[in-house]
C-alpha cells in the first residue's frame, strides 16, 4: 500500500478518488496545516509516507530534496480546484507508481 499525503494548497476530498493501493491522507489529517515546508517535509520523513502531493511549484528549489525518503508529486495545473484536479488523479497515480525519480511533476 502507498502512504501518500496531500498537501493543505490542494482539496482535501480528492483523497477519496485514490485507489484501493493507497492510504491517502490530507495535512489537515495529521494535524499539520500550517506547518512550513521544512518542518512538514521532516514530519512527512518521520512518518514513512510515501509520497507528498502538492501544488508548491517553487518547494523544488527551496527546500534540500536529496533528504526526503519519499516522491515528491508537484502539480502543475491552472488551479487548485477540485474540478481541475480531479481528471489527472490516474496520471497522478501512475507516475508514482512508474517513476524512480525523487521529484515529479504532473
């Protein structure tokens, strides 16, 4: 099963369109809205997940990736709107689970 977080910038019911291989959870879930990034990615560290869905375009640049024991999925859409979202969770899913590398963008 992958343990995936979504970030606190994307809505929180897409977590429910994951399917059966993963435990989605939201920031808010575990109690972590509002947390820098620096302290979230330790957390995120801490807590075995798997992999971290935001919409932080810039969090590639600002923070060290080369600690995080997960993948980082950024998207890159218009918005954050559910509605947006919604259409790329397969693609979503599938470059997790095709991807070796640390850092995606979808």
């Amino acid at each position: 099963m992958i343990k995936l977080l979504i970030d606190e910038n994307l809505p929180q019911k897409i977590k429910y369109r994951f399917g059966a291989n993963y435990n989605a959870l939201t920031v808010y879930d575990m109690g972590w809205a509002f947390k820098q990034n620096g302290e979230l990615l330790k957390l995120i560290n801490l807590e075995n997940f798997d992999v971290f869905l935001t919409a932080d375009r810039n969090i590639e640049y600002q923070q060290n990736l080369s600690i995080l024991n997960f993948k980082l999925v950024i998207l890159e859409l218009p918005n954050n709107r559910y509605e947006t979202v919604l259409p790329y969770v397969n693609a979503i899913m599938q470059a997790i689970e095709n991807s070796t590398a640390k850092c995606i963008r979808v």
